[in-house]
C-alpha cells in the first residue's frame, strides 16, 4: 500500500484507484469526489469523477 500525504487532488486520486483495485468501490468513489472537491480546473474534476462512476454517497448538511 502506497504513502499519501493527502495535500493534493493527486493523493486522494491515487488512494482512490488503490481502493478500486482492491475492490472497495465505494471509498474510491467518496474519494475521488474529494478530489474533484479538491481539484480548482471543472474539466480535470469531471474527468476524475468519470473515472470513477457512481452516484454519491455523501450526506451534506
């Protein structure tokens, strides 16, 4: 398993396709939502959020 600092979109990108590999979809979805939460270019966060289809799960406020 791989090092992340999770200070950039990149982190939480890479953790996301780790999580994809092993199978926990779920958590690769919330995090690359995170990274495209993260991420300041609409077409990169988009890319990143196809990447890893889904609907989200996330309980805003």
């Amino acid at each position: 398993m791989a090092s992340f600092n999770f200070n950039r979109p990149d982190d939480f990108v890479a953790a996301a396709r780790e999580m994809a590999d092993a199978g926990r979809l779920t958590l690769a979805r919330l995090l690359a939502e995170e990274a495209a939460d993260r991420t300041t270019d609409p077409a990169a966060a988009a890319r990143i959020l196809n990447e890893f289809p889904g609907n989200s799960l996330r309980q805003e406020d």
